[in-house]
C-alpha cells in the first residue's frame, strides 16, 4: 500500500498489526519511484483546505502512470457539505475517512479495496488470455509463420518494426509481442505519431514541466516515461516529424529522457515497438524519414501480410467475426454466394474492412443468412476495364469512399471520432477524404 501523505499520519506503524505493509512518499517523484519497485494496488492520500488541489493534480500524475490505483481520502480540516469536496471524493476514492482514524474501521476499508483490486486484476488477466488466443485468426500457411516469427521476437528486447498496410493487424501483432515478452506485467503504451501535430509530439513523448509553454498549467508524464518497465508502441512511425525523429533516436541510444522545460535527466527501461503502413525504405530516399533512425529500429522486422496473400483464412474470419458482432445467431451463417465472393474480392482494407462490412451488414440484413449484397459486395467486384481485368485501383477507391462516409456519417461529422473508429489518424482520414473527392 503507498501511504501518499506528510509523515504526521503513521500509517505504517497503526496498520502494521492487520498485516498491512505501508510504505510512505511525500511527492510525486518519491511515490512514482515506489509505484515502478512494488506492486501497489492501493494508496492513502492526506487531504487538506490548503492542499487539495496540489494533491489532486499529484494523483492524476500518479494515475496517469498507473491507471488502476485504488485512492482512499483521509479528511483532515475538509467538510463532507463542501459540494466541491464531495464531487472531487466521487471521482478520485473509493471511500474517505475523518481524522482522528479509527485505525479498525480503515483497515475494513483497505481490505474491501484490496478485494476489488484483486477482482480486477483477474478480470484483466482473463481478459488477456482471451484475446491473447484469438487475435490473429488464421490456418494458412502464411499466418502460421507469421504467429511463429512473433513468437521469437517477443523472446529478444530489441526494437521490432512492424509494416504492413491499413487494416492488416500491425497494433495486434504488437500486443501479441509485448504479451509474449519477458515485459507482459509492465504497462503496454500507444501513441499515434500521425494524430498529434509537430508542435505536440515532444511534449507527448517525453513529457513537460510545469510552465514549460503556454497552457502547461501542471506537470505531464510522457508516453515514454509511463512506459518504464514495458512495451512503447509508435504507431505510424513515418508521420512523425525530422526534429522528432533526432530526439528519438537520442532516446534509443541513451535511454534517457528530459521533460520539455525541465533538466531532470529521467532513466527509462522500455522497449519499442513501431510500425508504419508507408514504405521507409522511400521515406529515405525521399528524406522524410532519418536514414540512421530507419537503422536503428530495423534490427527485427515484422511483415503482417495483405488479406490478399492469404484469402484461404476469409472463411475462417468471416465466421468468427460473424459470432462476435450477432451473438444472439440472429444472423447465423453467410451465403454460400457471399462466400465465394469474399474470396474473389482483393480486400484493400484487408482485415478492417473485412470486419466494418460484416459488421454493417449484420445491421442492415433481412434475412438470416448474409448475402454479398448486406456486404456491398456485389457492385464491388465488376470493376473492370475493357481487357476483363479488374481495376484495384478504382476498387479500393469506391471502397474507402463507402468506409469514410459510413464512419463520418454515424459519428454525425465529428472527424476525430470518425478516425478512431476506423483507427487511422486524422491526417490520414482527411488524406484519404481528398483522395477519394469527398465534398463535405
């Protein structure tokens, strides 16, 4: 248990007897010290008039590093009538006590966190063993050494690439690493570089200083400092801007860290994971991306393969996600038609677009059975020029149009939300919105 308080509240020495191991921190800095060396469920804060909003911004710090604390307040010259106590209680502790303490009573309060603590971690632990043993469905042949190359990457601690294109499952096969990995109790980080602007990824990364710049009004704990201990993954790595990429490969290097308008020098241990759907080997060429940084990440690289390469698996995929998104088998099965022309359809959304299609059309469809027409399937695939060949091109456009004005439509417009259901980045989306001549 992390005792957050002045050292005039002898926490340890009251709670020793029930069996309670206290150990005290007087700042934030001391106590996330203590939070990366135990595994802490539980922690007291000390609240006072003067204090609280110091001690509140110090516990979302602490949250901010570890999400799943559970907070019991201890009221020292607070009244429970203040509306603005009592809103901070409901939303920070699980319970609150007045001082003097009735040590009996807080020790109750402390088991009854404790419980709920453990019931979470189960629920987390059984959480990631299901999605741990299904996330890359597949039997071919392609997806098979796919599991077995993630497999021996996880075992090294090396910085891993992962390329592929949109919808191929580069996030899942980074999960799948850290999972499998000697670091699968430390915290797993994701940061989009393409969803933060160059003025902001710094201060994401590496965290900022009280008053560092406009708007900085207390101090932030960067994606790579929450990551101490764990797996970092930078998704859409080959959005991130040149000034960036110099600060990073310095982290590489050193691993070492200084927040945005401070000279701490913090020591981080973590490991990381990128990935990037454009090509980096051009990015170089085309100086967008630092040759020395391509080298210095490139030392395991994972392909995940297009749908394409392993259309074998579709039927596979259609039925799992098919169980997942109609669980009451009000939609029990797809046509034998569908099917066929599932496998006859180049996927340029691969695995996404395969889930988003069946996910409508469970939505949508009439029958018990879904037909390629539920799927939009249909006028997907006459795409042809006048040899017979199908244009991909103009398939992948019609599709991405229909994608984007689905997600733009039931998210009434709001493009960041859009984004986060098709999980791209905003740059992206209004990327691919001009590409495909939406007028909005």
């Amino acid at each position: 248990m992390l005792n957050f308080t002045n050292k005039e509240f002898e926490a340890e020495r009251e709670l020793k007897p029930f069996g309670w191991h206290c150990i005290h921190a007087d700042k934030p800095s001391c106590a996330l010290n203590i939070l990366n060396q135990y595994d802490i469920k539980i922690a007291i804060a000390l609240i006072s008039k003067k204090q609280i909003k110091k001690v509140l911004s110090s516990i979302n710090q602490l949250n901010d590093c570890q999400d799943d604390l559970l907070w019991i307040a201890i009221l020292t010259d607070t009244s429970i009538a203040d509306v603005k106590l009592t809103n901070c209680l409901s939303r920070y502790f699980s319970d609150y006590h007045h001082l003097p303490i009735d040590w009996e009573r807080l020790q109750h309060t402390l088991g009854h966190a404790y419980g709920m603590a453990q019931l979470k971690t189960m629920h987390q632990a059984a959480e990631l063993t299901a999605n741990t043993s299904d996330e890359i469905l597949g039997e071919s042949t392609i997806i098979k050494q796919l599991k077995s190359k993630i497999s021996k990457i996880a075992q090294a601690d090396e910085a891993v690439l992962i390329s592929g294109e949109t919808g191929t499952g580069k996030g899942l096969c980074a999960h799948l690493i850290h999972r499998q990995s000697s670091r699968h109790n430390g915290p797993f980080i994701t940061i989009n570089c393409g969803a933060l602007s160059a003025s902001l990824i710094n201060s994401e990364l590496f965290g900022h200083e009280k008053g560092a710049f406009t708007g900085a009004d207390k101090q932030y704990i960067g994606h790579i400092e929450r990551a101490h201990n764990g797996s970092l993954f930078l998704d859409e790595i080959g959005d991130l801007s040149l000034e960036s990429q110099v600060h990073l490969l310095q982290f590489l290097d050193e691993h070492i860290i200084e927040r945005v308008g401070g000279s701490e020098i913090i020591n981080i241990n973590c490991r990381i994971i990128l990935a990037s759907h454009i090509n980096l080997d051009t990015a170089v060429e085309e100086g967008r991306f630092r040759e020395d940084l391509y080298h210095r990440v490139n030392i395991l690289h994972l392909h995940v393969p297009s749908l394409r390469e392993h259309k074998e698996d579709i039927p596979l995929l259609a039925a799992k996600y098919l169980h997942q998104y109609s669980p009451s088998q009000q939609i029990s099965a797809l046509t034998a038609r569908a099917l066929e022309v599932m496998c006859g359809y180049e996927w340029p959304g691969n695995v996404r677009e395969l889930k988003n299609r069946i996910r409508r059309a469970i939505i949508m469809a009439n029958n018990q059975q879904l037909t390629d027409a539920d799927l939009g399937l249909q006028a997907a695939v006459i795409h042809q020029d006048n040899s017979g060949k199908v244009n991909l091109a103009q398939h992948r456009v019609d599709i991405d149009t229909e994608l984007l004005l689905d997600a733009i439509k039931r998210n009434n417009h709001n493009m960041s939300a859009a984004a986060r259901e098709l999980k791209i980045s905003r740059t992206t989306l209004y990327r691919l919105i001009k590409k495909c001549q939406i007028k909005l």
